[in-house]
C-alpha cells in the first residue's frame, strides 16, 4: 500500500487513525499544508488528490492509498507557480497561514470551471459555468482567511485565469 | 489601575504641557517626511516567496528529535473543586508518556497581568495553572498529555475521568451588573470624566437621542493555532511559539521557572495570524512545564476547540450613548456609559469609551466604565479593543440623531469637529477628518444617498448607505530596540526581536532603513522574531511600526556619530559634526556642500574595519503625552437587504483613513481591508455565544463562529489623505487597528437607510431585521 506524493512513494501509516493531513505535517514534514481547525471548517489542509481539492483534516491517509497527492510544494515543481507570484504581486496573503490551502483550493477551482461545474450561485446550469469575480469569491468561500486578503485573493486567481485563457 | 495613576499621569501631561515642543520627540519633524525614496513605494513583502511556497515555518512545524505531543483536557464545569481524578486509564494508554494534572505540576508562581504600570508584564490571567483542585471557570485546562503521536495524546486525554464539586458560579451579564466595579482608570486615562452637566444638558437640549447598545463577545480566530514546540536544552529552555510578544514571553517564563533572562529563548519568526490573541496564556506554561518533567521536546498545537475554551476574546458591552444637541446640531452633552466583562484575574478593560473623548466637541460630558465580574474564560484585547465596539455605540448615535434632526450625518459630524482635544484641552498633532470625509464621500458618491429610510429599492432587495467615523489612539512603546550593523562591503543588517503576523514588519522597515542610511532596499536586511536579539517592541496597539521606526532613527545617529569618529582626519569629512552630515549614496554628506562626500566602504576600509555595529533604542514617547494623536477615518457602506429573508448583502466599502503618512500603499492597503473585513463580521456575523446558565461557549468552531468569507467580502475601496504627522517617526501613525473601527455602525446605519430598522444589538443577523 503506498500514496504517491509530491512524485513520491509513501507507505500508508499503521495507525488507522493518522489523517493525511498528520501524515503530511508530522511524519513528512510537509509542513506547507496547515491546520485551522482539523475539522472541515477552514480550508487550511486543502491538498490535491489527482488533481482534485479535498481537505486532508477530512481525509484518512489510508483513503489516499494508490492516490496521487500534491501539496504546496509539489504544485510548483521547480520554479513558481503562476498563483504564487500572482498572489504576491496583488498581497493575496498577510500572515500567509491561509495561503498554501488558498492557492492548491484555487489551482483545482479554476480546473472546475473550466470543466464546466456549476456552483451554488451559477444561475443557468445547462450553460457551461463562467469565469467572473462572483463565482470565483463564491468557489473559494470554503477557504477562510482571518487577515482579510480576500480582495487580493481573487484578484490573483482572476489575473492567472486571464493570463490562462489569453 | 489606581488612582495614583491618574495623578502621576496628569501631573505628566501637566508638566509637559509647559515643555516647548520643539524639546520632544518629534520636536523637528523626521526629515524622512520630505525625503523617500524608497518609501511609500508597493515594494511586494519580503516574506511572500516563503509563505506562497510552504517554506515558511510556524512555531508548530519544527522538526525535532524525540518530540512528544500534547493534548488537553478542559473543565466542563463553570467553578468547583476536582472531588474525584482518575488518570489510570490514560496512563494506561498506548503511547503516553506523561498525564499531568495540578497533582504532578511543578509548582510554579503567577503571571504578571498585561497593564501599563509594568510594560514587561505579559499574563492573560492571574489564576494559577494547573496547581491546585480549583476551578474558575468552563474550559479552564485541567490535565495534559504527553504521548508519541497526537493521536495517542488525543485518545488518552479522553480517558481521563474527573468528578468535580460544583460551586455556584456568576455567569448571567445582567444579573452582575449589580455588582460591578469602577476601576479609577482605564488604560493610562482617568475612567470617570465629567464635564459641566451632562445629564441635564440631554434633558434640556433642543435634539436628543439615548439608547442602549449591544455587542456580544468575539473570538480573534486566527487561522493557524496556538501552538508552541519547547525544547529544555540542558538548563536553557528553548520556545518556538507563535506570539506577538517574544521579548516579554520569555521575560515571563524565565521568571517562572526561575531561570535567568538569557536562559530563555522564545522564537517565533512568522505567526498566523495575532489580532491581540497570541499572547502568554495557559498552553505554554504547561508546555513547558511537561517538557522538564519528562526530559523531551513537547509540542502542544490547541484544537480549535481548546482555543475558544481557553483563549479569551473581545468582552461582551452594553453601553448608554445619550446626545444632546441645540437646534443648530452642536452637541451640548455627550454621555457614553457602559458595562464589559473583565474578572479580577483578567487584564484587558475593552475601553469602549476612548473613542467618545477625542471625536467631538461638546459642552459637557460624563463618560464611565463600569466591569462585571464573571466566571468566564478571561477575555483580552482584540483588534482594536475598546474603539471596535464604541465607535459602534456613538456612531449609530450621532446617525440617529442626525436623522431625527434632519441633517445629513457628515455635516453634522462636521460641525462638531474638535479643534483641539475635547477633554483635555492639548493639541492634536495633525487631524484631518473632515477632509477624509470629504474625500471619501465625492469618491463614494454620498450625494446619490437618499435620506429617507427604505426609498431605494430593486425587486426584493431594498438597498442603503451609511457612513461612520473610525478612531484609533496613536502609541508608541518605549524602551524598543534595534542593532544596526553596517558592513564595509556596504550592506547592512537590522535586527530585534520584532514580530510579524502579516503586516508587513520587515518590508516596510528595510523600506525605512534603506531611506534612513541612503541605500538601496537590495542592501538592508532584517533578522527578527527571536527573544536573542534586541528587544524590539510588542506586536500591539498598532504601534510596533513606529516604535521600531524610532530606533532605527536612534540607531542612525549613534552609527553616524561612530563612522565621523572613523573617518577621521584622513577623510573628506574631517572636522564635520553629527549635525552637520546626512546620510545619502551609500555614505555620509555634508549638507553644506554635496561635494564632501565619503562612502561607507570607502570610511570602513580606512579604518580597517568589517563592520559597525550600534544598539540603540527610541527615545521616550513623549509625544503621545504632551499631543492628542489619533489615527481616523470615514467609512462608508452601501448595501441590500432582502424583504423575504432579512438577508444583508454589502455591495460596497470605502474607508477614508487618515493616518499620517502610508509607508507602503500596498501593505497598508492590506492593513487597512483586513481591519474593515473583521468589521463586517463583527457586524453581521461574529458572536461568541456564551451559554447564560453556565458561561460555557456553545459554538467553539469555526463551522458555527461565522467569521466573513470571500463571498462575503466585496472589492473594497481604500483611500487616504497621507497627510503626515509632524510629530511622529516618518510621520506616521498606526494602521493596524484603525481599520475595524466605524464599520459596525456604517454597516448598521447603512440597514437603517435601507430599511428604517434600527439595530443596536450586534450583530445584525437576519432574525432582527424580519
Ligand atoms: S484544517 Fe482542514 S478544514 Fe480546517
Ligand atoms: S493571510 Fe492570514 S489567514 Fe489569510
């Protein structure tokens, strides 16, 4: 039984108990992703598992066997990734504890869009959904941020969708 | 505090009132005021690349050997004594390595309560942790445990079995009001102020309002958790914590444990998130205290539940604003009387009534505080303590009387604008909130506002504006530190204990220093949040950017003094004093004539040096004493409000600041959107709810504590006058606070205009407005 993260093969823990969040920050010292509240609540923990945004606080590591996962410091590879410096041009973040959990959240939102996955305020649901401000603010709302970098936020997802489509 | 102080404090101002000013700090303006380069430029912050990528490590996520992790256990009951503990099971447990209860607790002392008569004093609470079979209120940690993983830890603290004899406990608001106290002072301010005759002014006046307004507890929720990971390193102990006060924790801690100062080390170079909540409480010291019993590191991360259980937030109020006003709308009396929690073994008073002292004129005034005394998890200071909550109070009343009189609310403001301090006569250093008014209504377009509630309407949605005004005193910490050290290849280093929790600590002071020394910001760098170097100042009152901007000054003039001293007869400069120079291209200047010139490198190679090292710390604050300073605003709200659901949606917010000089548009933009954003909440959403029978909090999650959400949140308009303050380091004033304050009640008179009900009970959820 392993889970692939960040590229590598990682044993699934003994202890059933252990979320893939604790297997990231205390047994791999993956310490990108953070913990707000390990109950569902925050965001904080979000990770990718095959591209897909899950709360790793909401997920057992043994729910991620023969999974692949991507933290904040696998999104980038080698270089930056284009949320990242977005997110520092436009001060998306303050005491940046939010942030990994805002930009994996973002980086898998922007792909739901672009499948054309309707949210909760998308008025017409046969069209395929649109990118604007309001459905970004409402996609992201799973992700709280206590500094109040909202605005800088959203203006860093849409400034990479832009560039994206462009 | 006591009446002492007030006497000490007056006769201070008294006496300096005397003083010339040009003898006080800021005597002769900064001349940095005139001279920026680098400052005020969008420079990004320096700590972005390391939070986007993950890299950057909290106090919870240091690796270390042979860590073991901490759980807690917490009373369910308000007050009583332990009748029975049983902690076999959880010794028994798979992993435990330590159960600690007030039976094996190292005996210990008390933590000095914060206060202004010992700067260094850093407690939360004056209970005891942990030493006896006492209990004092719901939440109060019981026990801990120590086991291999957290899981374990988290397991066995859910063994342990406690009976306790339960005491009747004080935990109805209402009915301690009898009981309360009144403290001679708040903060460094006489409490009970009466002016003239206040009552029979209201009654008399021409115009009159008097109402009674609420606001509930908040909780700080900062996203990353209290957590600390502690390590005893033979006789020195070593704290990775996440808090606003490194300086004064491990002052604390050493005390405690009686060790000396330097044995202590207390690290904490990125916190998440602070707001007045990460200070000195209970965690750490048990934290400690297990790590030496059981001779290895511990780290104790709080659940989120723990940390509404036994971090104090803002205190609930209920506070009288009564206005009177003549028929021409000037106030002739000004009442704002109140109650907040604050049990003897808390520290923080919530002084709602600051804000109604400095913001307008009057002929009279009775203004007093009074604290209830609650068995409640003591609360403490939180963004904007005091002004968050009052300008709530007086604001929504000057909106209502302005109404009644039929004025339009800013003129009103306008024509109780103070000349000079309302109470005590001083002068403001620099105040220009009509001209933030002005500025923010043309850009908001106040004009469009209908006066008439409930006029504007589209489809179910009727729609509203309010406007509000915010104030935040101007502090500056004495006794704040920083090393200088200037090196020959013409770089140089900063550092202090200082802390950063997001808003820009280090960004805009290499921004500073870079100015300060006439270099580039490429050659600065800046070393902080760890208690080894210099003791910087304390993340609070908005006042770490100032406090830490005067010992960079202080630290300027001494290296000049010692690079004159260097230069010696050899140089360009031969014969030229501190006074005469100044510091541009990479070097020292005559100000006389730009031709004499020396580079650092070139003074430092002469002298064969590597380095320069100076410590220096600010001067005394004086200041803030002989001027009324204030940072202020004009915030402005325009929203919907849904006839079917009572729903509020903010479609617009502007805040006009005025702050003195903004050192770095793009993190004082961020400062100033994060305060009003907790305003929102604290209007709308934000509600610490305390169960009446036994002050237990019912929604210790984030899932039921509903803190804004991006949804929530619209694009946000920011503008200022940057106006700078003669009186202050760079000319500025704090930020960081000022943004929370006006927003409840602009949102609040906002629902009013929208809807014509008036809501003086925070926060304004759907229910009341149905
Ligand atoms: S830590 Fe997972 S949602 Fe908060
Ligand atoms: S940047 Fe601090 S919580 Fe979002």
């Amino acid at each position: 039984m392993a889970i692939r993260i960040n590229g590598a093969e990682i044993a699934v823990p003994d202890d059933a108990r252990v979320s893939l969040l604790g297997l990231l920050r205390e047994q791999l010292h993956l310490t990108g992703t953070k913990v707000g509240c390990n109950q569902g609540a925050c965001g904080a923990c979000t990770v990718l598992i095959d591209g897909e945004r899950v709360l790793s606080c909401l997920t057992l590591a043994v729910q991620a066997d023969e999974r692949s996962v991507t933290t904040i410091e696998g999104l980038s590879g080698a270089g930056s990734h284009k949320l990242q410096d977005a997110f520092i041009e436009h001060d998306g973040l303050q005491c940046g504890y939010c942030t990994p959990g805002q930009i994996c959240a973002a980086d898998a939102m922007l792909r739901e869009i672009a499948a054309g996955v309707p949210s909760y305020i998308t008025a017409d649901l046969a069209a395929p959904a649109r990118l604007t401000r309001e459905e970004v603010r409402e996609r992201m709302s799973g992700n709280l941020c206590r500094c109040g970098a909202h605005n800088g936020i959203v203006d860093a997802i849409l400034q990479v969708a832009a560039e994206r489509t462009a | 505090m006591s009446r002492m102080q007030n006497v000490v404090i007056e006769t201070v101002k008294t006496a300096l009132g005397w003083v010339p000013a040009q003898w006080l700090p800021g005597g002769t303006p900064d001349p940095l005021i005139e001279r920026r380069v680098a400052l005020g430029r969008q420079d990004s912050r320096l700590d972005g690349p390391a939070k986007v990528t993950g890299l950057a490590r909290f106090a919870a996520e240091v690796p270390m050997e042979r860590l073991c992790y901490g759980a807690l256990l917490h009373s369910t009951v308000t007050r009583g004594r332990i009748a029975r503990l049983d902690t076999a099971a959880a010794e028994a447990a798979p992993g435990v390595v330590l159960v600690m209860t007030h039976r094996n607790m190292p005996r210990i002392g008390t933590l000095a309560l914060i206060g202004v008569s010992d700067l260094s004093a850093v407690g939360n609470s004056s209970l005891p942790i942990l030493q006896n079979d006492e209990v004092r209120y719901n939440g109060q940690v019981v026990a801990a445990v120590l086991a291999e993983t957290q899981e374990q830890a988290d397991h066995a603290a859910s063994l342990i079995e406690i009976d306790y004899a339960v005491e009747a406990a004080k935990t109805r608001f209402d009915d301690a009001k009898a009981a309360a106290r009144t403290p001679a002072s708040i903060l460094i301010e006489r409490n009970h102020v009466l002016v003239g005759n206040a009552a029979q002014e209201v009654d008399r006046a021409a115009h009159r309002v008097d109402n009674l307004y609420r606001t509930p507890g908040h909780n700080h929720n900062a996203i990353e958790l209290h957590a600390v990971t502690v390590a005893w390193q033979g006789e020195t102990l070593l704290v990775h914590d996440a808090t606003q006060m490194i300086a004064p924790s491990a002052n604390a801690l050493a005390k405690l444990f009686g060790l000396k100062k330097q044995q202590v080390r207390v690290l904490s170079p990125y916190v998440g998130g602070g707001f007045g909540g990460k200070g000195l409480w209970d965690h750490q010291v048990v934290a400690v205290a297990a790590a030496k019993l059981v001779g290895r590191p511990v780290r104790l991360m709080l659940s989120r539940e723990s940390v509404y259980r036994m971090i104090g937030g803002r205190s609930p109020s209920e506070q009288r604003v009564a206005i009177g006003a003549d028929a021409d709308g000037r106030f002739n009396a000004i009442i704002h009387t109140g109650y907040s929690v604050m049990p003897p073994y808390g520290a923080c008073p919530e002084q709602y009534t600051m804000c109604s002292r400095a913001l307008y004129n009057a002929k009279s005034f009775e203004i007093v505080q009074h604290h209830v005394d609650l068995d409640i998890v003591p609360n403490t200071y939180m963004r904007a303590p005091g002004e968050a909550i009052g300008t709530f109070a007086i604001e929504c009343a000057v909106d209502e009387l302005a109404h009644q009189m039929g004025i339009d609310p800013i003129e009103l403001r306008r024509r109780n604008e103070p000349e000079r301090h309302p109470l005590s006569g001083t002068a403001f250093s620099q105040r220009a909130l009509t001209t933030a008014y002005a500025e923010g209504a043309q850009h908001f377009g106040w004009e469009r506002r209908l006066a008439e509630p409930g006029a504007r309407r589209d489809g179910e949605w009727r729609i509203g504006m309010g406007c509000a005004s915010g104030s935040f005193p101007y502090a500056r910490m004495p006794g704040a530190h920083v090393r200088l050290t200037l090196r020959r290849d013409g770089t140089v280093n900063l550092s202090c204990s200082a802390q950063e929790m997001g808003m820009g600590t280090s960004t805009v002071q290499v921004q500073h220093a870079a100015d300060r020394l006439g270099l580039p910001v490429e050659a600065i760098s800046f070393d902080m949040g760890d208690s080894a170097l210099p003791a910087g100042s304390m993340a609070g009152g908005s006042s770490q950017t100032v406090s830490l901007a005067a010992a960079i000054m202080a630290a300027t003039e001494k290296l000049t003094g010692e690079l004159l001293r260097l230069a010696g007869n050899d140089s360009p400069l031969a014969g030229l004093r501190a006074r005469d120079v100044q510091l541009v291209d990479a070097g020292i200047g005559d100000v006389a004539d730009t031709a004499r010139h020396e580079s650092y490198r070139s003074i430092l190679t002469r002298a064969a040096r590597e380095e320069v090292s100076v410590i220096a710390a600010g001067s005394p604050p004086l200041e803030m004493l002989k001027f009324a300073m204030h940072s202020s605003s004009a915030v402005f709200c325009e929203l919907r409000v849904s006839e079917v659901t009572g729903e509020i949606r903010i479609d617009r917010l502007l805040g006009s600041f005025d702050c003195g000089t903004i050192l770095n548009p793009k993190t004082a933009a961020s400062q100033f959107k994060g305060g009003m954003i907790m305003g929102i909440g604290l209007a709308l959403t934000e509600e610490t709810l305390f169960d009446a029978r036994n002050g237990r909090i019912m929604n210790a999650t984030l899932a039921d504590y509903h803190i804004p959400v991006h949804l929530d949140v619209p694009e946000i308009d920011v503008i200022w006058t940057g106006i700078p303050d003669p009186r202050s380091p760079l000319g500025a004033r704090g930020i960081g606070e000022i943004g929370i304050t006006g927003v409840a009640a602009a949102i609040a008179n906002a629902v009013f205009n929208a809807t014509g009900k008036r809501i003086r009970d925070l926060p304004i959820t759907l229910d009341k407005l149905l």
